[in-house]
C-alpha cells in the first residue's frame, strides 16, 4: 500500500490538473453557441460559475504528494499513462465536434459520488497511511457535495433533447469505463500485497466490468454492469439510457459506486 498510494494520489492529480483547461474549452465552445442554443448557454453559465471553485485543486495533489516523499519535479518528469490520455482526451473531441455538454456526464462520474469522511479516516487506520497524504479527499468530502449539488441543478434546468440526453450518456459511461482502465492498469503494476491494500480504497466487491452498446438508429445507449469473481459473472444492473437527465443520474450512480 505504501507503493500504490502515490501511484493513485498521481492518477488524482492528473484528472485535477485537466479540470480547469477542459471546463474554459467547454465554456468558450458553448459561449460561441449560446444565442442559437439554449443547452450550450446553460453549459457557458455552469462552466463559469464552476471554473474558480476547481482552480488549484492540482496543487493540493502536489502536497500531499509532497508528504509522501514525491517531489513536484518527479511529478513533473513522469508521462501519464495512454488511458489518462484517453480519459481527458475524449472529452476534448466531445466538447470541440459534438456538444460541451458531454463534459457534464464525465462531471457526473468524477464528482457524482463524493467521498465520505469517515470512509477516509478508515483507510487511514486500516494502511497506516499519513493523515496530511489525505487532505485533497477530506476536501473533496465537503466541497464535492455542493459541486454534485450544482450539477444536478444545472442539467435540470437545461431543455435537454433526446440527442442531449445521449451525448451525457455515452460520455458517462465511456468516463466509467476508462477510470476502470484506469485502476486496474495500477492494480496490475504492483505485487498482489499491495494490489490487496489497494482494495481499501474501494468496496470489496470490485472488479466490475462494464458493457455498452450504442444503437446508432435509435442513439440510445444500454449499459450492463457486472461484476467478476474467477470464472463467474453476476449482472449488478442493466439500463437503457433515454431521456431526461434525471434517469440519466439516477443510472451513474450504480457505476460510479461500483468503480471507485
């Protein structure tokens, strides 16, 4: 554990140093719409409002680093995996060729499921970690709860169509299943001691696979999510994607509890 948890303190900080570029690409896209249309408005509105709440968030990253024994000139020489490319990248292609909205449904992964300060203090107790290596999760224990709340505010007030609703969806889903990658590749890089440790930091029931189809006809996108032990397989959920984006919240939070 003491090997891997720098390893994912350096995933955090590479989502967080992406934040704040991919909500100024957003809100520009949506502001050059916002006239003809009304969802790119909303986008321009949030990404405004939520851009200083994400600022220096990075940092905070670099410090608890810092308390590990990992420089910002280490941090600054290692190259990030593809996958973490692939991660912040697909969300540049959304917001730059689809809609800015797409940023919300990987918003909806990331911050959807805040993590709970008690939850933190065990992992503490439970690895023996330093409780100043944690400080970036107690603050996103408090602050991510408003930013979920803001989120959810926002795509409710947004007249989301059908096409809107998809892209939130597919964007989402690709965000679950990526992160996914993500954990596993750092899993996988450390002995089976540590990858046990690393369990810690999420439930038990991991891993879970995550299976989406999209039906270019219909532009609706099924996800089933299932969940393996050794050669069997059990199904946690399976949901068809539509419409509003209350059942497009209400069908990430099971994938979002699930991977993390």
């Amino acid at each position: 554990m003491q090997e891997i948890f720098p390893n994912f303190l350096f995933t955090t900080y590479c989502v967080g140093r992406s934040t704040v570029p991919l909500l100024e690409s957003a809100s520009t896209t949506a502001s050059a719409h916002r006239d003809i249309d009304p969802v790119a408005a909303c986008v321009a509105d949030y990404c405004a409002l939520h851009i200083p709440e994400e600022r220096h968030h990075d940092e905070n990253v670099l410090d608890d680093l810092a308390v590990l024994g990992v420089s910002r000139e280490m941090v600054a020489r290692r190259i990030p995996s593809p996958t973490m490319a692939a991660l912040v990248g697909a969300q540049y292609y959304w917001i730059l060729n689809v809609h800015p909205v797409a940023l919300l449904g990987y918003l909806e992964v990331l911050e959807g499921e805040p993590p709970v300060a008690e939850f933190l203090e065990e992992v503490i107790q439970r690895t023996g970690l330093p409780r100043e290596a944690f400080r970036t999760y107690f603050q996103h224990a408090d602050v991510d709860r408003k930013h979920r709340d803001d989120l959810h505010e926002a795509l409710d007030r947004m007249p989301l169509s059908t096409v809107h609703a998809n892209i939130l969806a597919i964007s989402a889903f690709q965000t679950v299943e990526l992160v996914r990658q993500i954990f596993e590749e750092l899993v996988g890089a450390h002995p089976k001691d540590n990858a046990i440790g690393f369990r810690a930091l999420g439930p038990a029931d991991a891993p879970c696979r995550i299976q989406t189809h999209y039906d270019l006809g219909s532009g609706e996108v099924t996800a089933r999510f299932s969940r393996t032990r050794g050669r069997s397989s059990r199904d946690l959920s399976s949901v068809v994607v539509r419409r509003e984006s209350m059942s497009i919240r209400s069908q990430l939070k099971p994938a979002r509890c699930k991977m993390v």
